[in-house]
C-alpha cells in the first residue's frame, strides 16, 4: 500500500492537533513543534501496534466506518 499523500481527520482531531502544537510551542518552549511532529510522536509507539491493541482498535474503526456510511 502506497503512503498517502493526505488523509481525512475530524474537525475535532484538526482542533486537538491545533491545541497540541500550540502547546508544544508555547507553553514548552519547541519552536519547531509541528502537527506532523505530534502525529509521528503519538503514533511511533510500539504498544500500539501489537495484534492486542489492533484487536481493541477494531470495534472503533468499525464504529467510525460505519458511522460515515450513515451520515
């Protein structure tokens, strides 16, 4: 599977994104703090990949799936 390019967030998640990368600038000082950055940072972590985890993911991404289907 090729690396998407973009890809669809929430305007929910856009605002968190928004207020974490503010943060990271202001409040601790990372000027260089960036919303690639932060998903990298929340993302790159090894406990969130094991099949237990993805196992627990499912019933959200099938919420998420089907909540898109009926709006």
């Amino acid at each position: 599977m090729p690396r998407p390019k973009a890809f669809y967030i929430t305007l929910r998640l856009d605002a968190r994104l928004d207020e974490a990368v503010r943060y990271l600038r202001d409040v601790r000082g990372i000027r260089k703090a960036d919303r690639s950055a932060v998903v990298n940072a929340l993302l790159d972590r090894d406990e969130l990949w094991t099949e237990s985890a993805l196992d627990d993911l499912a019933a959200e991404v099938i919420d998420r799936l089907t909540s898109r289907l009926t709006r």
